[in-house]
C-alpha cells in the first residue's frame, strides 16, 4: 500500500499504535506497565545518592531517580516529571524541567520567552504564529514552543493547543506543595501520542484488528528476530544485553571490495528505525564490517543524517580504539520483547 496510514489498536491487551509508509512500518508506540514518559508526580525527597550526584525520590508509584540535586532536602515536595524507561532493576529517571506538550504547542514554565520551530522558514507563516503566541501568552509567566506541525494547522487550533497546555500547566503547578506524593497526570498514551507526533497527512484506521489488516503483526513478528536484513544480501544483528546493545554488521554472500562499505552505509540509513520500532536504547555498539578507515567520514555523515531525521534523543559517541562505532540513545520506549 502507496502512502502513509495510522493505525490505531491493541496488542497483547494493551494499547499500541503503527505508522505505516508504502507498506513498512516506521514507527511504533506501545504502553508500558509502568509509569509513562510525561506522567507528572508531585514526589517526597527521600534520600541522596553520594556519589551520583543525584537523589531518590518517594512517589505513589514506587521510587524514582533524580540527578542534579544541588539545594534539595529529605522530605520536600517537588513536581518531576518521567523522562523514560527505567533499566531493569533500576529507579525511574525523572527531571524537574517540566515540559506540557501537545500537538502544536509545548508549555515550558522553567524557560521563558516565545519560540518557533527552526523547520518553520517562512518568514510570513513565522509572523502569523508569533501574533497567535503573543495573544494567547499575554500575561502567561511560561514559555511558549509553537512547533513544526503549525505550519499547515489552522490558527484556531493552535490556539485552543496552547490555551489548554497553559490550563494544564497552571493547574499542575498549583498542586506543587503537599506532604504526601501524588500523580498529577498519567502522560499520553498510544493513540494520543500517534495524534501529537505524527502530524503528516496519513490514512488514519482505528479499527480492532487494523494491525492484521496492514500487516503490523507480521512486521512486529520479524522484529523479534535478532536479525534485520539489508540490501544486497547483508544484514545486522541487533541484540540487546543487560550493558549493552550490540550491533554486527555483516556482508553475506557479497566478496566484492566495496560489501563492506555497502553493508555499513545500509545498516546506517535502516538503524535508527530498527532501533526505534525495537524499542531500545542506553549504549549502542557497533560492530561494523570491514571497510578502509578513509571511508569511514562517509560513514559518520549517512550516519548522522540518519538519526536527524529520527525522533528519539540520540549522542553519537564516535570511534573506539577497536573500531568499533558508539552512540548513546535515550530510553523512552518500552522494549518490544518486554509487550510480545
């Protein structure tokens, strides 16, 4: 199938969402069992980490892990709000840098000041939103982020996004003292996430059993496969393990000079959608084929552009001293092994 679908459906009783484009899927997002990446708590200081740097926090779920604590005491309130997915066997990473996104708008009452998405450059289309901001911000003390999907959006429906963001923002941080820990918003599921990020024109199907019918399963079953094949016969493995996830790149049947620059540069274009459809993250290896170490510009460069385009937070690292390549990629989707 030509073009871009959503679908919206269940999988293994839990809630999930898949972007289809011409027939593949891009991208995915499923709920956790825990906590959700945006739920905001009003969290009790507990106890700090000597030499972390950081402190454990007491919310109504469970414990929670803060970094930079300069200036905080046991017992104080403070609203956090969930960054990602914890490590097995670890705290939930939280951050008191409050962020109210939606749609067409993120509220973010620790950064003053009215923003426009750098990917907006018309100059007139800047202006117009600019007006809108101003409107709905006047005598807000928030900041204000009017992002990229406003560029085609209708005024009005800007404009009720950052009335509600603003609302909610208020209203949480009304609810910051208490001397008991509280959850004071649950973060966007499935469905509402697919609505706030995937703002390109797509077919939107919504159906039970929309997964069958666009081939979504089958996808997430080949996913489970440590395997991913590339073009020309090579492939990567991607496996994660409790450190690490380890990526070899191999060439396959291909003896040519070039297989391994071609099997490298393959697996870079493909390997932040496996990566994001998979659901990993924290330190990425790269074991890659062999190539001439004068190629290997070439490589950083399909590299990059390749995680530019990709939504989830990604540090590349660089070389090793054994040729290996690093990245380091935020944790903020739930691993598809841990929901099939």
């Amino acid at each position: 199938m030509k073009g871009r679908l959503i679908a919206l459906d269940h999988l293994s009783g839990v809630e999930a969402a898949a972007l289809m484009v011409d027939g593949r899927l891009e991208d995915l997002f499923l709920d956790p069992d825990g906590p959700r990446p945006g739920a905001i708590y009003r969290a009790i200081a507990d106890r700090p980490m000597k030499g972390q740097g950081g402190m454990f926090l007491r919310t109504p779920d469970g414990t929670v892990f803060l970094r930079q604590v300069k200036g905080l005491s046991p017992g104080q309130p403070l609203l956090v709000q969930v960054t990602g997915h914890a490590e097995p066997g670890k705290a939930l990473p939280v951050t008191t840098k409050l962020l109210f996104k939606s749609r067409y708008a993120i509220v973010t009452p620790e950064a003053p000041g009215l923003n426009i998405s750098r990917q907006i450059r018309d100059d007139d289309r800047r202006d117009e939103l600019l007006a809108i901001a101003h409107a709905e911000m006047d005598g807000v003390e928030m900041g204000l982020i009017l992002r990229s999907s406003c560029l085609e959006a209708d005024d009005d429906e800007i404009a009720e996004d950052i009335h509600a963001m603003v609302d909610l923002a208020t209203a949480v941080l009304g609810d910051a003292e208490g001397a008991e820990p509280e959850k004071l918003t649950e973060g966007d599921g499935p469905h509402t996430l697919a609505w706030r990020e995937w703002t390109d024109p797509a077919d939107v199907d919504a159906n039970e059993g929309s997964f069958i019918d666009h081939g979504v399963l089958d996808a997430l079953d080949t996913l489970q496969e440590a395997q991913a094949p590339l073009s020309g016969g090579a492939s990567m493995f991607i496996e994660p393990t409790r450190a690490l996830v380890a990526v070899d790149v191999n060439t396959g049947n291909d003896t040519s000079p070039a297989a391994g620059m071609k099997a490298n540069m393959a697996a870079a274009r493909d390997l932040p959608r496996q990566l994001r459809l998979r659901g990993l993250g924290g330190q990425v290896v790269l074991d890659l084929a062999p190539m001439p170490k004068k190629d290997r510009r070439q490589f950083e460069t399909t590299l990059r552009a390749a995680f530019r385009a990709c939504t989830v937070e990604t540090t590349l690292v660089g070389w090793t001293g054994l040729g290996h390549y690093e990245l380091q990629r935020k944790r903020d989707r739930v691993a598809l092994s841990e929901v099939m």
